[in-house]
C-alpha cells in the first residue's frame, strides 16, 4: 500500500450492479444475487440505477461503491440547475402513455428526444386500452407511427404478453408520467419479484407506496426492466440547441437547408422546419413542441 493511502476494508472489491437508487443509497446485486445496501464514499451522487459498479463490503449485507464501470448509455433529464439521473446502460426507452390520464404530449416528445440524443431505441405503449376513451387516445399517437416510432396497444391489467417479445435481450426502461401503468407493467411482467423488491424498499427507502426511485427487475438473464418514478417535467438543458433539433428525427433530413447556418427553427426568415411544417410535412404540435424546449433551453444564464 503507498505511503498515506486509506486502509480499504479486507474483503476485496466485487462488481454488481445498481438495482435500486434512494438518493445517496443504493441496492447494489452481487452476481450470486446477494444484495447489499450500499453508500458512495464522499458527496458523489452521479451514479443510476442500472449502473455497474464495484463494491467492498463494510459489514454483513452493506457495501460501500468505490468505482463505476464506463457505462454505455445514460438517460437522464436536466433543468437549469442540475441533472435527473434516470437509468444508465438502458438499451431501449419505454414511453408509456395511457388512455388516461389524458396523454401528456410535451413529456412523450421529450422523452423520446433524450433517447434519440442518448442512442437508445424506443418504444411507445399505450396502456389501458381496455377503458372506452381508448379510441381517441389511439387517434392522437398515429402521429407517432407516422413518424416511424414503434407502438404498442396494450391492457396491462388484462393481458401483458404482447408487450413481452419487446423485451427480450433489452434493459429497457418505463418512462412517462405517474399513473399511465408503468408498475402495474412490472407487476404483471414478474408479481413475485416486485412484492419482493417493494418489501425490501420499503425497509430501506421512504416505504411510501408509489415509485419514489427507479428499480430494476431481471425478466431473464438478458432481459432486464427498470420502473421510474412518474415523472412530470422533463428538461433537456443538457442538449445544445442542435443536438436538440436533431433529436426530433423528422427534422433530420432538413437540418442545414434553413437560410441561416444556426437557425434554431423559431421565427427566422428561411427555415426549411418552418417552411416543412406550412406543407403539411410536418407536424405543427411537434414542432410547437420543439419551440418550447429551444426556448426553455436557450433562455437561460448558463447557455452554451
Ligand atoms: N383500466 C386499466 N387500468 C390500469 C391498467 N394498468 C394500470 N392501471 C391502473 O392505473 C393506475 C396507475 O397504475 P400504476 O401502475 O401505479 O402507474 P404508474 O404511476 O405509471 O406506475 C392504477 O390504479 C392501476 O390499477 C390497464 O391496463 N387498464
Ligand atoms: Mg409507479
Ligand atoms: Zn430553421
């Protein structure tokens, strides 16, 4: 050991992998399925759910985190101030919607954005198609599927298995506002693990009922899933403005035709977004959509 280095404890640091994350607390799963309630050395309170991780054991059934492994992707959303971590190594965003609540459009464009931006592919179910509003929610994500996203119609409380073939040698995670079904998703998918998981957070998390953190459930040896809290606000101040605009896919073909060199598709002369979406090419509440996060983004002292 150099000279002034900390005594770590004996034991010699394993790898596991986040499974649930209470602020700075986190349910580490060793490989032998041991899980151990773990803390970061120090303040640091970067890491997610999903994320790979070493560990030395402080006393029986606890951890401490010492490093974590390069991860390969990492969603998460950001206000002005500072950033949501949501899930990392996820291989695919699950936007779930439902017939009700009422479809919250902003949130689903925005999810589907820090996706594209985070290159991770994406799915979007509507849930709770059993309900007599399923009609007119159906209507409103044609849009979607015109655009070339995948979308799944689904009962979750009635039948979960058209959603299991999408699952299959993913870590995906289910996104999207409180109450559209994501932990009835979960419940259906694997009842026994999640009154297991639930059991164990609330010993160590706040024990209330709803999803306050993000967990993960293993559906096989290379199918994962990760439930997130509800969410209502996603910022995505962590883009700049063209990483924004090329994470609505239909610009892409577009971007770089506009007169001006950075437009930013807003009220200049010129843009071919504007002049796409006057054609009826593209959709107007998508490209409102964008506006609204271009602004949110820009208008702020830290911009870059
Ligand atoms: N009718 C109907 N209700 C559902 C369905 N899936 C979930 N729900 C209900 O929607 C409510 C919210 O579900 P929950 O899973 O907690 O949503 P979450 O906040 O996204 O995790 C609960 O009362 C569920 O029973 C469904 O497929 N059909
Ligand atoms: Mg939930
Ligand atoms: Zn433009």
């Amino acid at each position: 050991m150099k000279a002034g280095a900390k005594k770590q404890s004996d034991a010699p640091a394993v790898t596991g992998r986040i499974i649930a994350s209470f602020g700075r607390r986190y349910l580490v799963e060793l490989p032998d399925a041991t899980i151990l309630d773990c803390v970061t050395r120090g303040k640091r309170s970067d890491l997610a759910c999903g994320d790979c991780v070493t560990v030395s054991s402080s006393s029986p059934g606890a951890g401490v985190i010492e490093t974590t492994v390069p991860r390969t992707t990492l969603l998460y959303r950001s206000d002005a101030y500072r950033q949501k971590l949501i899930a990392a190594n996820v291989t695919q965003v699950i936007v779930v919607a439902a017939t009700a609540p009422e479809i919250h459009e902003d949130l689903v464009n925005r999810c589907l954005a820090a996706a594209e931006h985070g290159g991770m592919s994406t799915l979007i179910v509507l849930n709770k198609c059993d309900l007599p509003q399923s009609a007119a929610a159906l209507a409103g994500t044609a849009l979607y599927t015109q655009l070339g996203y995948r979308l799944l119609t689904l009962s979750a409380k009635e039948d979960i298995t058209p959603l299991i073939p999408h699952l299959e040698r993913h870590v995906s995670v289910l996104v999207g506002q409180s109450g559209v079904g994501k932990s009835t998703i979960v419940n259906r998918l694997l009842p026994e693990a999640a009154a297991r998981v639930a059991e164990l957070s609330a010993a160590l998390g706040s024990g209330r009922h709803t999803t306050t953190h993000a967990q993960l459930y293993h559906l096989d040896a290379d199918s994962h899933i990760i439930d997130s809290p509800g969410m209502q606000e996603f910022g995505l101040h962590h883009l700049t403005a063209d990483e924004l605009a090329h994470s609505f896919v239909e610009f892409r073909p577009l971007l770089g035709e506009c007169r001006f060199r950075n437009c930013r598709h807003l009220q200049e002369p010129g843009c071919a977004i504007t002049a796409a979406c006057d054609a009826g090419r593209i959709n107007s509440r998508r490209l409102a959509s964008y506006r609204k996060l271009a602004v949110e983004i820009t208008h702020h002292p830290g911009w870059k």
